[in-house]
C-alpha cells in the first residue's frame, strides 16, 4: 500500500480524541512492519513508538507540508476542529502527492468543508465519521469521583464508540482495498444516554455516581467555566438537544469491517476505571 502519512497524532489529552485514535493507528501500522510517518507541529510533545518517523508541519501552513509528503501514497487526515486555516489550500497540497486520502471526519461545522475540498481534489477518498466517543465521558471524572455528575441533558442518547474501534476500523481501510469514495459512520453497539453511562461508570468504580440536571439558564455558564471555549460549549449543548429528541443511530460498522461486534461502553469504562477512581 505503500507509505503512509497520519497527520496530528498527539498525546493523552481528553479534548484531543482524533489525536489520540492517530497515535493507535500509526503505532499499528508500524507494528503491522508497514512504512509509516507521522505530520506533527512539534514532535517532543508527541507520544509514538521510538521508530515511527515524524515530519514537523503545520496543516494550517501548507507550504511546511511538502517534505513530509515525499514517497508518500496514503494520507490520514485529522484536521484540528478549531483553530485552523481554511482546508483548500492544505488539502491541494495533499492532493498533489497522495493517491489517497482517507479523513476522520465528523460529517457536521468544519468537516463539512474539507469533505468537499477532499472530493474536489478528484483523489480517491474515504471518510470515516465517529459518533460521540466514549472517552468524551474523561471530562466527568472529577465529578463522578464526588459521586455526582452535574451536567445538561441527561437524556441525550448516544451510541458511544471505543476510540479502538475507531483506530481498528482505520487501519482495516488503510490497507485493504475496495473502500474508495465510502463513508462509513462508525459507532458503538447501543445507545446509551448520558445519565446512563454516568451510571454505568459508577457501577465500574465501585460506587454510586448519580445525575443531577442543572437549570438550563446556569448550565451553559458552567460548562464555560469548565471548558473556556464558547463556540464548542454551544455546539456541545445544541449537538445534546437534538440526541435528546432523537438518539443518535447505531451502525453495523465496525461488525462488517472487522467481523466482530462494536466494544460496549462497559467495556471501555473497564479499562478507563482508574482514570476516574
């Protein structure tokens, strides 16, 4: 399949999710003995195997992007959800090398656009789009070790997926064949409201861990306080209104990509118990 680019892999961060699902692909495209690269803004910052090449560059300056894409045929684009450059001019470089580009997208703000710059490049595409991540869940664990999580919306149903499964269902469409100009919407195996996966971390820890609703004029100050960014508590709050009316589907994905069944919730808040004890 030739070599490979990923572009953003990054530490263990809570708010960088994509970053994290990078740092799982490329170390298992290096396991799997494959030629692979890593596009970083700073590699000491970056955690990835000893033998993993990394290129300094930036997607938001695609003139740094040049020496990085050398020999490369296969792009993994992460795009940073905020903050960036517009995505024409980065993924016209891109497009210029690679012979393929496979985007973990979200479907929805600012993918959208890259979505469409991808297509208009004409280089055959992928597109995988995670639904809310079970590790979203790591921002509760100061509150869940009080034993209450204080958030809005507690109804909103998801279908959490495992950030493994995300990077497994990556690396299938990175070196197997047949997957040009697919969208695949990648989910996990239930759908579980917010309350619901509070409880379920609860039962994990060991300990009760209840939901308590804030009035919805103080929530979003709250959520501020917490997060600092408005445009992504605002997203946030409107993206959990609307699973509240309508839960978010659950897909047959990652069962007919990998052939097995999507890890559950309870599993993933198995391995992540101490991160929240």
């Amino acid at each position: 399949m030739g070599e490979f680019l990923v572009t953003g892999p990054a530490g263990d961060a809570v708010g960088d999710l994509a970053g994290r699902v990078g740092v799982r692909i490329v170390s298992r495209l290096a396991e799997a003995g494959l030629t692979v690269r890593a596009l970083v803004s700073d590699p000491s910052r970056t955690r990835l195997p000893p033998h993993v090449e990394t290129a300094r560059g930036d997607l938001a300056a695609p003139e740094t992007l040049e020496p990085a894409l050398r020999g490369v045929e296969t792009v993994f684009l992460i795009w940073p959800d905020r903050g960036a450059a517009a995505p024409t001019p980065a993924v016209e470089v891109i497009a210029k090398h690679a012979r393929r580009i496979v985007h973990l997208s979200g479907g929805r703000g600012p993918h959208r656009e890259i979505e469409r710059a991808i297509r208009w490049t004409g280089v055959p595409c992928t597109f995988l789009r995670p639904t809310g991540y079970a590790a979203d869940t790591l921002r509760w664990a100061h509150q869940v070790r009080r034993g209450v999580v204080r958030q809005p919306y507690g109804t909103a149903a998801r279908s959490p997926v495992h950030e493994r499964d995300v990077a497994a269902v990556a690396v299938h469409v990175l070196t197997s064949a047949g997957h040009g100009g697919a969208t695949y919407t990648i989910s996990g195996p239930e759908t579980l409201t917010r309350a619901e996966q509070a409880r379920i971390i609860g039962e994990t820890v060991g300990h009760e861990v209840r939901w308590e609703e804030p009035p919805a004029r103080t929530a979003r100050e709250e959520l501020l306080a917490a997060w600092g960014d408005p445009a992504a508590v605002d997203d946030a709050l409107a993206e959990w209104a609307s699973f509240a009316g309508a839960p978010e589907r659950v897909t047959d994905t990652v069962q007919r990509l990998l052939g097995r069944r999507a890890l559950t919730f309870r599993q993933w808040a198995g391995e992540h118990a101490a991160d929240f004890r």
